[in-house]
C-alpha cells in the first residue's frame, strides 16, 4: 500500500522557519542569563512555547498542511506573545 502524499503549502513552511528563528534566538537571549536561578525560572516558562514549536514542526513534517495546522500555528503564537508579555527578554 502507497504512503498518502503529504499536502505541502509554502506560506506555511515560511510561518515555520520564522517561528523556528524566533525559538532560536529566544533561546539564545536565555542562556546568555548568568542568574542560574533567573535563567531556570525563564527556561521553564519558555519550555511551553518549545514543545508547541516542536509539535507544529513534527505535524508539518509528519502530515504536511491539514486542518490542524492552524490551529497548531495560533497556539504557537499565543503561546510565544504570552511569554514576552510575562517575561522581558
């Protein structure tokens, strides 16, 4: 039996790399904290934000773009704006 070919969707991969920088460079803001503490307290709440990133990704990679990639990418962005509002990095 074939794989079912994934639907591929190219504005959306943009929204993924972006999105992929901005967990990059977030990321890298944190572990430049020398307060170990501060730099806990920071890598627990942006953890949330990662493991939606990695969920989009593998979803992506996994099933190409379904009626769940909005859904998936909303969340992601919901999840990243908390997180500057709450912390300043």
């Amino acid at each position: 039996m074939s794989k079912k070919r994934r639907k591929l969707n190219k504005d959306f991969e943009k929204k993924i790399y972006s999105s992929k920088k901005d967990v990059e460079l977030v990321l890298a803001k944190i572990y430049d904290i020398n307060d170990e503490d501060i730099q806990k307290e920071y890598m627990d709440a942006f953890n949330k934000v990662v493991h939606l990133y990695d969920d989009l990704k593998e979803d992506y990679e996994q099933q190409g773009f379904n009626d769940n990639s909005e859904e998936l990418i909303q969340n992601y962005k919901k999840s990243f704006d908390l997180f500057e509002s709450e912390f300043e990095i």
